[in-house]
C-alpha cells in the first residue's frame, strides 16, 4: 500500500508566536513614530 503523504520528521515547527510578537513590536513602534496613521479627513477636497 502506498501513502499519499510523506511525513518529514527533520521539518523544523514554525515559531509563529515569536514572529508575531515582532510585528506587533514593530507596529506599535511605528505607531508611536506616527507613520502609518490614518486619517478620514481628507486633504484634495
């Protein structure tokens, strides 16, 4: 009988909680700089 998936048991797991907690790092330092703000008042009219 053949497997139609192959375990790869030398896979490294993913650390999405360390990757996450870098980008909120980053979004809350970027938001304290001020860019990315967004504001509905708009300038062209």
């Amino acid at each position: 009988m053949t497997h139609k998936y192959t375990k790869d048991d030398n896979k490294k797991k993913e650390d999405h909680q360390a990757e996450n907690q870098l980008k909120n790092k980053a979004e809350r330092e970027n938001k304290s700089a001020g860019k990315h703000s967004f504001s509905k008042e708009t300038d062209h009219l």
